[in-house]
C-alpha cells in the first residue's frame, strides 16, 4: 500500500473542530496516557476498545482526540471510525481486538526517515512507477510486486514465525473447530501473516485451502494482501486456463500437481465449474481488501475477461466489486442505500484510483465503462449517489479534454480535503 502522511489533509478536512469539551477531554487522556502506541500496531487493545466503547456515541472527532494524544496511530483511527455503526456504536471484529504485535527490528537499510513532504496535490502516484506493457498499457502485476518491495511489510520475530507456520501447516486438511482457531491465530498476525500464506499455499493443489485462508484475512484494513492474492490468482488462472473457455461452463476440468515439497494431498481434481467459482472467489477477497492496488488489478483482470467474452463475465457483480475495491459499502449496493457511493479511502488513494478508472470510460466495451463509473462514483463523489456526477462520468467521452480538466480539478480537491 501506498503510505505518505495525511496529517495536512485531515486538519483541512470536513470533520467538525472538537467542542471545548472534547478538547478538554483530550487534555485529560494526554495527561493519562502511559505512552504512545508502536507506529506499526495494526490492532486495537482491549482496553483502548472500553475506552473508546465509554464515549460512544463515537465520532471521528472523539476518536481524533486518541490520535491527538498519542493513543492510537493514524491507520488506527481509520479502522476505529470504519467499524462504527450508523448509532455510533463500536463493532470491531474480535481479530482486530488485542495487543500490538511485536515485531522483529527492521535492517538498517529498510529504515525509513519520517517524510516532512506532504504528498503531492496531483493524481500521479507518488514515487512509485507504474510499469508498462509494450502496448503501453500498465502492468498491475509488476507494479504490485514493485510497490512491495519498495515498503516491505513487517515481519515477525523468529518464535512467533515459527509458530505461526506451524499454524499454517496445520490448517491444510483440518476441519471443523480447528479450521477456525487456526484462522484467528492467523488474523491475530497480520500483516506480517500476509507473506506466510502466500509461502505456505502457493500451489494451485492448495486451492481450496488457499482461497479459504485469504477469505478468512480479507478485510479493508489489511490492503497489502492484494498482492499476495493478486500472485496466487494469477497462477491458478494460469494453470487452469484450459478449461475457462469462452460460452463453455463445463468442460472437464484439471488435476493440479503438486510443484514443491511432499505435503498432502501430492494431486488434486478440480473440475471447471468449482476452478470458476474458486477463482471467484479469490477476487472476491482482493476486492475486500479495498484500496488503489485491489481496484487497479480487478480491473485489469475484467477488461482481459470482458473482451474475450468468458464465462465468468457478470457486469452486476462486478460493479458491486468495484464499489467493495473503492471502499464504498458493496451491502448497500442491492439495496439502493445511499451508504452505497461513501468512501473510507483517504484521499491520495482515491485520487489514484480515479487516475487508474478515468481512462476506461471511453471503452469500447459497455460493462467496462459501467464498472469503471461506479467506481468513479464512489472515490470522486461526496457520500452520496450524485446524478450530476454520474451523468457527468456518463459523457465524458463525448468531450474528453474538458473532463480531464474537470478530473484533475476534483482530486486536486480531494488532496485538499474537500
């Protein structure tokens, strides 16, 4: 995931300024607080969730003052204020409840100096290149792998990896209440986690253990799992390929064999039909990691799928997907709730998006442009399913100068914080 700092954007964001009581209550929980959190915490600790649970109804501006005083880090607060329902109350999933992790000291030459910068007020991406294909189309695939490596996730220290592992091992052929203490122990490590699934299920045989393990660590708040997900997705696709015929939904199906290491099963059949929902599935995941790399690649993998015509061609799950990948709320999407088109992205990551989708609305292809629309609605818009700017998406190609001065003047609103 891209990281740069958001501090600017949110003094300068449409929250409400904190009443003097909540500014005194600030105070008080500065003066309360034993020490600051470890900047990579990815969890709340269950005595931060009574605390917080006290003040309800929550608001951003009252879990603001956490974040003021040194209780919870920014990428904490975006999970706190994600998990607070429509009454204010706070519903975080019990993996994300717990203490800090500990994490294994970084090498002198992945040591970071904190960025004074802020990002720039632009819709390119930062440092990071998009690398290209010939035909000058991005690359998603490399381009995860390069963002990876350019901000390697944390890792464990050698106990807890080791015992995580065996954890991992473990879940391959369990069943029942073990399958499902084995994920929690695996949540509870995240994202350190993250590169030990892939480690562990990297084999197309594994399928169904794989896509069972990345479901169960899906979730907006762990977006680097993209990559691992995106890697896994496109082996399995690879592999299968003989059998995703276009206007074909079963014809046979394919037996995995096992490429490295002697764990069991060595073989595997999966007939078409379970590869397809299988595969689905997987890309179910990667849109519930939601951000600017799940959104990018899913819409890769539709515009190779959509244009050849294939069988898991479904534009109205897809664009429920996309609004899932952009950070909209994909429940209230069949509903037709106004909750649908609010984003829980930050700004510099629906900027980017915005970016990434723009150029497929002058597609050939309708569901193309629809998909990339609703996406669009949701990063561009202000919370709401805004007619003005649908229609506006709508006709972009009809003058495609004028919406790209009209593009850059919105993200660079959203970068403002407006």
């Amino acid at each position: 995931m891209l990281r740069r700092p958001l501090s600017y954007l949110l003094k300068e964001s449409t929250m409400a300024q904190p009443t003097l009581p909540l500014l005194l209550l600030g105070l008080l929980m500065l003066l309360a607080a034993p020490h600051s959190l470890a900047q990579d915490a990815t969890r709340i600790s269950p005595a931060k969730v009574a605390q917080l649970q006290r003040l309800e109804p929550l608001t951003p501006d009252k879990v603001r003052i956490f974040v003021d005083s040194g209780q919870l880090t920014e990428k904490q607060m975006r999970l706190v204020v994600q998990h607070i329902d429509k009454n204010g109350k706070l519903a975080l999933p019990d993996f994300l409840v717990g203490e800090p992790l500990r994490l294994a000291t970084a090498p002198p030459s992945l040591v970071r100096a904190p960025e004074t910068v802020p990002w720039p007020s632009s819709t390119k991406a930062g440092p990071i290149p998009l690398v290209r294909r010939s035909d000058g189309s991005l690359d998603v695939v490399a381009w995860l792998q390069e963002d990876d490596a350019r901000d390697p996730p944390p890792t464990l220290d050698p106990a807890a990896r080791e015992r995580l592992a065996a954890a991992l091992k473990a879940f391959r052929g369990s069943g029942g209440g073990l399958r499902e203490q084995l994920k929690n122990e695996v949540r509870a490590a995240l994202p350190a986690a993250n590169a030990l699934i892939a480690e562990e299920f990297s084999d197309p045989v594994d399928l169904h253990d794989a896509v069972s393990l990345w479901k169960a660590v899906a979730y907006p708040g762990n977006a680097r799992a993209t990559g691992f997900i995106a890697a896994y997705h496109q082996r399995v696709m690879h592999r299968s390929n003989a059998v995703l015929i276009p206007h074909a939904k079963d014809v046979g199906g394919v037996q995995f064999r096992r490429e490295q290491g002697n764990a069991v099963p060595a073989r595997q059949y999966y007939d078409s039909r379970t590869i397809r929902e299988l595969i689905l599935e997987l890309e179910k995941a990667i849109t519930q990691c939601s951000g600017v790399r799940a959104a990018t690649y899913m819409q890769d993998v539709w515009v190779a799928r959509y244009r050849a015509q294939a069988p898991m061609r479904d534009s109205s799950r897809d664009k429920k997907r996309m609004v899932d990948a952009c950070g909209g709320d994909k429940e209230g999407f069949d509903r037709g709730k106004p909750s649908t088109w609010t984003c829980s992205l930050p700004p510099h990551e629906r900027a980017m998006i915005a970016e990434r989708l723009a150029p497929y609305l002058r597609s050939d292809d309708g569901d193309l442009r629809d998909i990339a629309r609703d996406g669009l609605v949701v990063v561009l818009g202000a919370g709401t399913h805004d007619k003005k700017l649908k229609d506006r998406l709508t006709d972009a190609q009809d003058d495609w100068a004028a919406f790209q001065v009209w593009l850059r003047q919105r993200c660079a609103e959203l970068l403002a914080g407006r």
